[in-house]
C-alpha cells in the first residue's frame, strides 16, 4: 500500500485549508454560486435531489483497514450509516451538510485520504484491476503506475481545467478487469521482450451519450515515457476539444472526429517536444513508488485444494461461494475474496458503516489490513489464507455479505439513479431489485453462469449499461420512466457494446423481459457456453422476438436440488439488514 | 485590479498600479494593449492580447518582442490559456509579462503563476487579495512548473 510522505501529507492538508477558505467564501458571498460549483465539483461534492453527495477518493481502489474504519466512522457521523461504492471504485456519502465538508476532508487526510478530482471537468480517480498484486494471471503490478499517475494528475497545472472529464485506467493482468477499452485513456502494461514493462495506450473509449471502444495508437511505449505521453495527448485534447456542447466535449468526440490516425500524428508531434523534457520518469522514481507495494509478510503456507474440497463437498453454499466469489491468488496456500454487496433489496455498492467495521477486521485477521473496491461495486479481500476462508465465510454471511454471487445475473451493477441523482431520467435501485427478486433461485443462477448485469438511470451510463451483457437505461418519456433493453455488450478484453433490442419497456415488465431473454439463452446455448458467447453466436434476432412476441414467458429451471438458496436467503433477516432499514427511514 | 506573481519568486504577488489599458479594438499606440492584428501593424510601445484558444504557433514568432501579453480566458473552467502560457514560456522562450484577464476566479491564478503567467486582472480589490492568497497557498506542487521544470522526484534524483 502507498504511505504517504511528509510531502503528500502536507499536500492534503494544505488542500483542507485551501477547501476551507473556500467554502468561507462561497457562505460569505465573495465566490458565485458558477464559480463555487467548479470548486466544490473538483472536491467531489454534487448537489443531488434530495441533498449533497460527496464523493471520497479510493486511489486505484485501494484502501487499509484504518481508512475503512475512518469510512465508517465519517457515514455514521455525516451520512445515515452507509457509504455506496462507485463503479471508479471510489466511496460516495449522501447527506453531508455543505458546511462540514471540510470538517469531513481534515477527518480524511488524518488517514492520507482526500476527494481530490473526484468530479468536474479534470483527471479523475485512476482505476485498475481490483486484483492487482495478487492476481494469479498478473503481469505487471499496475498499482506503482497508477499511483504515479494519480500524483502527475493531482493539480496538474495545465489540465485540471479540460473541456470534460477524463478518466484513466490501468491494467496490467492478462484479464483486463479494469475496462481499460471504455476508457478516456486505457493503459495495458505487459512485458517487453527485454523484460522491461511495456505500455499500450488505447484512446477515445467511453460509455454515455456515444458509446465508443478505444482506439490504439500506441504500442510498446517504454515506462520513463509514461508521462511525456500522458503530457501529448492531454495537451491535443485540451486545445482541441470542443467546449461548445457539453454532450460533444469527451476526447472520443475528438478522436472520431479528427480519425485516430491524424489524433495520433498530432500526439506524437506534441509528444516529440517532451519526451526528453523535465516530466521524463526516472527509474529512480519508479523503484521508490514501487517499494510502497512490496509483497506483504506471507508465510509459506501449503496449498489446501483438498480440506477446501472436502468442505465445499459438505456445505453446498460454500461451494457455490468458492465457485464464484473466491479467486486464485498469485501466492500458494491464499485466496483472493469478492464480498458481494449485492444482497437482495439493498441497493447494490451501498454499505453500512457496520459491515464496513466488520469488513476492515476481517482485512487485519483474514490478511494484511488492506481492502479493495472493485468498480463492480463489490469488496475484496485481497490475501485470504484458504484454511480461514470456511470461517470467513459464515462471518461474511452474518453480515449480508456472503453472496455467492459475484459476476452472476443478480451482482448487477447500477447507479444511484432516480433515488437520489439530479441528472437521472429514472430509477435504477428497483429495477436492481425487482430482477434480484424475481431471480432468487442460486441454482437457476448458477446454471446460466456468468451474466453482468448493468443498469443507468440516465445517458450518463454511470452503471456502464453499454457493456453489460445485459444493458438496461432507464429513459424518460414524456414524463414517465421506461427502460430500453440492450444485450451483447462485454467490459473486458474482448469489448463489445450491447445492441439494443427494441421500444423501451415499463418498469413493471423489466423481469418479465429479462425471463424472456433468459429463456432464449437456456434453450439456445451450447454446451459449456456463457451468455454472451450464445448471444455473439445467435444475434439478437431470436432474443428481440421473443421479447416482444405475445407469448407468456416460461422459465426453464435447472433441474439441480435447490439447497443453497435457502441457506442464503436465511442472511436476510441479519441485524444489518434491520439496522440499515431504520437507517434509511430515517 | 492588477495583481503581478513574478516568475523569479523572489518578490511575493501584490497589488500594483496598471500602466498599461487593455482596448477591445486597434488601432494600437503605446501604452495599450490591442489585439493582435491590429497590434500587428502597429507595434511599437503597445502590447498585445491574444484569445486563450489562440494557436501559439502561429503568433509566436511575432509576439517575442512585445513588452505584454495578454491571454482572455473567456469563462472560467476554460484551460485553454493555460496551454497557450505554458508553451509560450517553455517553447517559445517568451520573457516579458503573461497577463491573464477576462473571466479570473482568483482560485485559478495559482495554477495560471505554474503555466508561466505573472499578471493578472481582477475585478476588485477583495478578488485580487484572494489571488494573492490562492497563489500562495500551497507549498508545493507533484509537477514541475514553468519557474521550476522539474517535478519533485526529478529535484531529488539529480541532487549531487
């Protein structure tokens, strides 16, 4: 995990100080209401519906035990008792009173946390791979990079003031886990043929109004060009991006409009007046970024395949966990963990300050007090001995995070929506949980296999429908909420936009339209093919006259006993689940 | 209300007296500041202001020898001018005074004193006092700056 230096700690600080003076003069009347908005956008504090959102920094999405806790601690001081992870796997807290957000930013930088950038037209938050350093099929570690990169970023004198946001995302595992290709700026790092790391950069990928897959358009760059070429293309994009229409102001626009082609000259022309100049990355400065990140303490540990097989033959539920939410670790002996937040009935990402203490000891007894948030909206345990995870397993459990859902139809991913966002068109959370009601059967689910799920509530596409397997957007018509369903979009190496099937449905019809999908699927697909392997295969076509034919829908079951779903939905009645009710009563 | 940042850091930003008086059109004379094509014809003793979305490539080469520059920043997220500095400082090699003016929130001069800037129009006496102390506040910065090239990590690698 990186610390921060005297430097950086001085830095938030002065930042406190700097948010305070502003907030002073914003209550005093010397700053406008259009100049305070730029500012407060660039603290990552919205105006929404119902009150302010604020929303916390998680670099790369990366967090300790101790900065968890203080999570916890500022939702049960400032928000009602919960925090909801964002899909660029930041924190966001509603309520906060527009007055004690600087009070709220000190109570962060005591634990080297910040909102710096998290909204407004600049660089925001790095992503990456949820499971970078511990990933079994990692490359590149791509936290270092990330983390030189949020510090390039941070204040960056020349781009904190672009035509639109921009968002980077880093990848440096065989998997892309990081949707680098819907990206301002995906990097895939990989390794040379000399053994040095390598940088791929696609440009102009991005969800929203104009859903687009990056462009390449450069290959092999070499890390002390890093960036000089971040530097290249940020300049074109500053200079040339429009500024005219807020819907046309994304690099995509720019990168469709002048072809990735010329896009490219213009970089690399830009980009030979840098490459050699003063932001050139020394090595040097790589090893020290890179120290922060050594491999914790591991201890030799055997592999346990047969006590986990034993016990996963005792307790189906287990199983069906291992099987989805439990991931192979690049050391022998340990696990990687994904704790859905996706219990029926919460909205998804949403977390209570309690299953947040919970989380954090689990982090310092199940591993080395280091979590992380995935832009999945889930939680991960990074360095989970495989002997501990039976009995991490009841506790996730206990707290309605024991899901055994991860990466199937019900971990859907979904904004705040309707609920609480002022942008939103329509609700997102009930439609999240109208499908998880409607599909509450673990061995139906289990039996598609996986299926990503993605809802928005608006163009924005904060839930990213574009790339679900299953998209679904939420529209306005004439006043009234509909939902526009989409299939065949992918988020990973392979990135593909969903193609829309048809006329928007009513929000009463969206599980019944999911069934009809679904049942299309389960009669078409070939042995050992997932959703989107049967969609890519058959079209649409089949799928969009079923869904709009006449015909009642008819779910075809597995014919699987049904034990696990009982023993999941028993987590429902939890004291969380009641304590997190009377919370939003409230 | 003028507020100079000198670029050498040695004197702190402050409040001075404007000598010079910005006209929308030509023809230029001394002592204004005019825009370029009518300061083009006319240049002696009169500086020049140029739009923030200006390409420095093609005004450069007349602009070395003009005593001031004046960048309009047209609305206040607008980072253009802040392009247009920084590569008039570092790759072009202007020296003279890099004024800012037009829509100047004093939360942005401090980043606009990094892009090479060192004046800056404000619209009154408490504006251009929270400019000052905007410019001032933090210590430090991750990147270099047009008055100190290189990043911190570059300041302490190439330490002898």
């Amino acid at each position: 995990m990186y610390q921060y230096t005297a430097f950086d700690q001085r830095f938030v600080e002065e930042r406190v100080q700097q948010y305070r003076d502003q907030t002073r003069r914003f209550l005093g009347g010397e700053l406008s209401d259009e100049a305070f908005q730029q500012l407060r956008l660039r603290n990552g504090l919205y105006i929404q519906r119902l009150a302010p959102m604020l929303r916390i920094a998680v670099p790369y999405g990366t967090l300790t035990a101790t900065q968890l806790r203080a999570l916890a601690a500022i939702a049960r001081d400032f928000d009602k008792g919960y925090g909801h992870l964002s899909t660029r796997q930041n924190m966001q807290i509603n309520w906060p009173e527009l007055e004690a957000v600087p009070d709220i930013l000190a109570r962060l930088a005591e634990v080297q946390m910040h909102c710096i950038q998290t909204s407004g037209s600049c660089i925001r938050n790095v992503t990456t791979d949820q499971f970078a350093g511990v990933a079994a099929d990692e490359t590149v570690d791509a936290r270092p990079y990330c983390e030189i990169i949020r510090q390039w970023s941070t204040y960056h004198p020349e781009f904190d003031w672009l035509p639109r946001k921009f968002k980077i995302a880093v990848n440096g595992a065989r998997t892309d886990r990081a949707a680098t290709h819907v990206h301002d700026i995906g990097i895939q790092i990989r390794l040379g043929e000399d053994g040095t790391p390598r940088f791929d950069f696609l440009v102009g990928g991005g969800l929203g109004r104009t859903p687009v897959v990056g462009k390449l358009i450069r290959e092999g760059l070499a890390e002390k060009d890093l960036l000089t070429y971040l530097e290249a293309i940020l300049r074109v994009y500053n200079r040339y991006g429009r500024r005219d229409n807020k819907y046309k102001a994304r690099i995509k626009i720019l990168v469709r409009a002048l072809t990735p082609e010329k896009f490219r000259e213009l970089v690399d022309a830009e980009w030979e007046n840098l490459r050699d100049g003063p932001t050139q990355l020394p090595g040097s400065e790589v090893i020290r970024i890179r120290d922060h990140f050594k491999a914790p303490p591991y201890e030799k540990l055997p592999d346990e395949g047969a006590l986990l097989a034993s016990q996963r033959l005792r307790n189906p539920a287990f199983n069906a966990w291992m099987q989805h939410n439990v991931s192979p670790h690049i050391r022998p002996g340990y696990a990687i963990v994904t704790l859905s937040t996706k219990a029926t009935g919460v909205p998804p990402g949403d977390v209570t300050d309690e299953q947040m203490d919970a989380v954090a000891a689990w982090s310092e007894r199940f591993g080395f007090g280091e979590i992380r948030i995935s832009h999945e909206q889930n939680l991960v345990l990074p360095d989970v001995p495989q002997r501990e995870l039976t009995t991490l397993f009841d506790l996730a459990c206990n707290e309605m995070l024991g899901q055994a859902n991860a990466g199937l139809l019900t971990d859907v991913v979904c904004c705040p929506g309707g609920d609480f966002c002022a942008l939103a068109n329509a609700k997102s959370i009930p439609i999240a949980e109208a499908i998880q009601r409607r599909f509450d059967d673990y061995d139906y689910l289990h039996d598609l296999g996986p299926i990503d799920l993605n809802i928005s509530g608006c163009m924005n596409a904060c839930g990213h429908h574009h790339v679900g397997h299953i998209g679904i957007l939420g529209v306005d018509k004439r006043g009234e909420e509909f939902y526009q369903v989409s299939i065949g979009g992918n988020q990973a190496d392979d990135a593909s936009l969903g193609q829309i099937l048809g006329p928007a449905f009513s929000r009463a019809e969206i599980p019944s339209v999911i069934e009809r999908i679904l049942d299309v699927f389960v009669e078409r697909r070939d042995d050992g093919e997932i959703f989107l392997q049967t969609v890519r295969r058959i079209g649409v076509e089949p799928f969009k006259q079923r869904v709009y034919s006449d015909a009642p829908a008819v779910r075809v079951r597995s014919s699987r006993p049904k034990t696990v779903a009982t023993r999941i939905r028993s987590a429902g009645t939890s004291p969380v689940s009641r304590a997190r009710k009377t919370a939003r009563a409230g | 209300m003028l507020v100079k940042a000198p670029q050498n850091r040695l004197d702190p930003p402050a409040i001075v007296p404007d000598s010079w008086t910005l006209v929308e059109e030509g023809p230029a004379r001394p002592g204004l500041i005019a825009p370029f094509e009518a300061w083009l014809e006319s240049p002696d003793g009169a500086g020049v202001w140029v739009a923030g979305d200006a390409e420095v490539e093609e005004v450069e080469a007349h602009l070395s020898e003009a005593p001031v520059i004046a960048v309009r920043f047209p609305a206040f997220a607008d980072g253009r001018g802040l392009t247009f500095g920084k590569l008039l400082r570092t790759r072009y090699g202007y020296d003279g005074e890099l004024r800012a003016f037009g829509e100047i929130v004093p939360d942005l001069t401090e980043y606009m004193v990094r892009c090479g800037f060192d004046a800056f129009v404000l619209a009154n006496r408490r504006q251009a006092e929270a400019a000052i102390a905007c410019i001032q506040r933090m210590s430090d910065h991750y990147q270099g700056s047009v008055r100190q090239p290189l990043p911190p990590y570059r300041r302490v690698a190439e330490q002898p």
